[in-house]
C-alpha cells in the first residue's frame, strides 16, 4: 500500500509541476493501465490446440501475452490458457523457446500459465470467461466489473459454428450464452473479442447483437480456412497464423494509445490478403483505442519485424498444415531412410483424407437418395439457421464417426461440417441424417 501510495503521489506531482509550466502531458499519463472510463483493462488468452505441429497457435498467444504485459496489464488481470507442450517438445530443437516470426525474439519466457494441458477445455474457458471462480477451484479468472474493458484472444481450428479445444468443441452459442451473462450481470464496459481459426467468422454471424457493446474480428469469414505462415526450417513448423501475426505486428510497433480499433483491423484485413477478417457487433467501439483493451502504456521500441516475409508468402490453409510441413521437412533430410519415415507419414495422412472424404461422401448419400440433392448438399454454402439439428449431428459425428472422421482434432475432416450444416438447412429430416451416420460409421450397431 505504502509503494502505490507514494507511486501516486509521485505521479501528481508531476501533473502539477508539468501543468505549471504549461507543458503538454502524454496521454498515457492520464490512462495508465486503465481505460477512459476508470476501469481496468482484462485478458484472457486463449491456444486451445496442443501437438507440434500446431506450434504456431501457442506461438501466438505467448506474443499475444508479451503485448499485453509489455503495454502495462499487470499479470494478475492477464489469464493464459494453453497446453504447455511445444516449448519442451521432443520435437523443438530449441527448448525453453517460442518463436512468432522469422528470426523473432523468445515469445515463451515469462509467460504465464494459468491453465495448462487437460485444464485446457471450453468449461474451463466460459468459467473463466465469466468470472465463476468456484467452476474453477479458485483459480484465476476474469474478475471484472461494469467499468471495465475485456479483450479475448482465442487461436485454434474451426468449423462452422463451433471452434476446438484439443478434441473437444465450443459451440457459437454456448459462446453467446457467456456473452449475453457477462452482459445481464454486468461484466465488462466494453468486450473485444480477436479470433484465430477457420470459419470463425460463423462464431458471430447472424448471432452478436450490436447494442450490447460486444465487438469481435475474425481471421476469417464462415465459409474460409484460415491461414498459417513462416515456415521454419530449423524447427520444421509454422510459428504463427497470418491474421494473428498481422494484428499483432502492428500492436508491436503502433502507438496504441492513438490508433483505434477499427485503424487495426483495415490493416490487418488489408495485410491478411489469404482469407477475409471480418468484424462483428457493436462496430462503434471500433473507434475507441488499441490501448483501452491492449494496455496503455508504450512497449519496448521492436526492431525485430521480418523484411522479406513481411507478407506471409508461404501461406498455407490451415487444414493443409500437418502435411505441408512433411512435404517441406522432406527437403530438409539428410539420410534416405529418414526420407522413407516422412513420406511413410505424408502417405498416412493422405490415407485418413481418403477416409474422410469417402465417408461424408456416403452419410450425405445416404441421407439424401438423391443425385440432384447430394450435389446441391456439396456444393452449396449456407449460413447456419438450423442450430439444434446442426449441434445435434455435429455431437453424433463426434461420438460414432471418431474412427473415421476424428472430429475436432483432424483439420481436415472439419472443413467438411458445412455438408450437414447444408442438410439441415435444406430440411433433410433430422431421422434421416442421424441413421446415415449410423449406418456409414458404426453398420454393426
């Protein structure tokens, strides 16, 4: 108490001398580690994947981290939740270390980690998220009130409507029902929302309302991939995701505390040119400052930016991650017989996109008994209207499927859900789905 007392009285005194003489003051002097409204500022941020090869999603977070640390969001109001396995991974050449971008600094030291491995789930999150400490044995969570500001980061694989937690999934709604408590308890002042992951922008379409002073942006639309990028040959991996590194260069290297929100998202849409980042809600909050969610006060001076990937140019769809990074790895082999495991591998997972493939192939067949119906049910795009049934097989492929299709985990297998988001747009009976999937996964129950 003693020390913030005397940092307080410290920072009066400098007002009034400044004032005397009639100097201007920085605005972060006013602002310091709180928004305009006289709350504070809180995060949670969000890697739900774990495996090496998803590398780059807590690569992201522990930037994502480091912004916020370094623009003055003291720890205790920053919650990290990520499975803690890529920076002593077998398989990283470099221990202790994450890195973000290509030659970039170690994103991993000092990190916090709140919540790791298992600990990881969406039940975790939305108890986090809405400051119910008891769900969490009392662990940290977002602690705020009606004048304060929440930013959330989330970096995982998508779908439509739903996004992933290692092999489990949160749904849009079950988002929206935390959202709307948050809100009818107030939660937050304002709530900043920035999602990494395919299809994310189904999370909020048609969903967030605009005057619950909600805003979100999203690597993608709800019909896209999202994007990985800087492959590295040391580590023989993706460090980061194209959106999420684009936002957060910028932050690196922007006074927040002038440029707003909605500045921030125009470049990282403009610079983010393999997937369209949207935005969602309350869009006036989009004119507030970067610094009233990401910190006020000025980070360390980043000279660090890369130069001739500064675009991404080695974008891959994140889907196509696990074996772009076997084909790219397959340059790097010294020995014959290490070439021979890597496209022993490359071969395995072209075998498990066979089986995907042929199986939503047969369920929508087999639902549908139609030639003209399953091509328009393959073809088609629809937004989701149908929630219920939609949840309701997305539960179904998980548990029956889980051989063949290895929902959430498998990428590749989730840029296939929108086949039976079309199914229960176009009214294909419920009935009939359900004992497609029955019939093409599990025939001997």
């Amino acid at each position: 108490m003693k020390s913030q007392f005397k940092a307080e009285m410290v920072r009066a005194l400098a007002l009034l001398c400044l004032c005397g003489v009639g100097l201007a003051l920085p605005r972060n002097v006013f602002e310091f580690e709180q928004p305009k409204n006289g709350g504070q500022t809180w995060a949670l941020l969000v890697a739900g994947s774990n495996g090496y090869y998803n590398y780059r999603h807590q690569a992201d977070v522990c930037h994502a981290y480091q912004i916020l640390h370094s623009h003055g969001i003291p720890d205790e109001r920053i919650v990290v939740m990520m499975y803690d396995d890529i920076a002593h991974n077998t398989e990283n050449p470099v221990k202790n270390n994450i890195i973000n971008q290509p030659n970039g600094p170690n994103v991993y030291q000092g990190v916090l980690k709140d919540y790791t491995g298992k600990q990881v789930n969406p039940e975790t999150f939305l108890s986090v998220l809405k400051g119910e400490k008891d769900k969490v044995n009392g662990g940290k969570v977002i602690d705020s009130g009606p004048n304060d500001h929440v930013f959330v980061n989330f970096v995982d694989h998508g779908a439509p409507g739903i996004i992933a937690f290692g092999d489990a999934t949160l749904k849009a709604k079950q988002l929206m029902d935390a959202i709307n408590f948050m809100h009818d308890n107030q939660k937050y002042a304002k709530l900043v929302f920035y999602v990494e992951a395919c299809e994310s922008g189904s999370m909020f379409e048609d969903l967030l309302p605009k005057d619950i002073n909600v805003y979100a942006t999203t690597a993608s639309n709800a019909h896209e991939s999202s994007y990985a990028c800087y492959f590295d040959k040391k580590r023989k991996t993706y460090l980061g995701d194209v959106y999420s590194v684009k936002w957060m260069q910028d932050s690196d290297k922007e006074d927040l505390t002038t440029e707003t929100l909605q500045k921030q998202f125009l470049i990282t849409k403009k610079e983010t040119n393999s997937s369209h980042v949207m935005e969602y809600g309350d869009l006036t909050i989009g004119q507030m400052t970067v610094a009233e969610f990401q910190g006020t006060q000025m980070g360390p001076a980043r000279n660090d930016d890369p130069t001739d990937t500064d675009y991404c140019t080695d974008k891959v769809k994140s889907e196509d991650v696990p074996l772009e990074i076997l084909r790219r790895s397959l340059d790097l082999v010294e020995t014959k017989q290490e070439a021979a495991e890597i496209q022993r591998k490359i071969e395995e997972i072209l075998q498990e996109r066979k089986i995907v493939d042929e199986t939503v192939k047969a369920i929508v067949a087999t639902a549908t008994s139609n030639h003209l119906l399953t091509s328009s049910v393959t073809e088609r795009r629809h937004n989701i209207k149908q929630w219920d049934c939609y949840e309701e097989v997305v539960e179904l492929l998980q548990t029956t499927c889980d051989t063949q299709l290895n929902i959430p985990v498998n990428d590749y297998a989730l840029r296939k859900l929108y086949m039976f988001v079309n199914m229960c747009e176009m009214n294909i009976p419920r009935e009939a789905i359900h004992s497609s999937i029955q019939k093409v996964c599990k025939p001997e129950l």
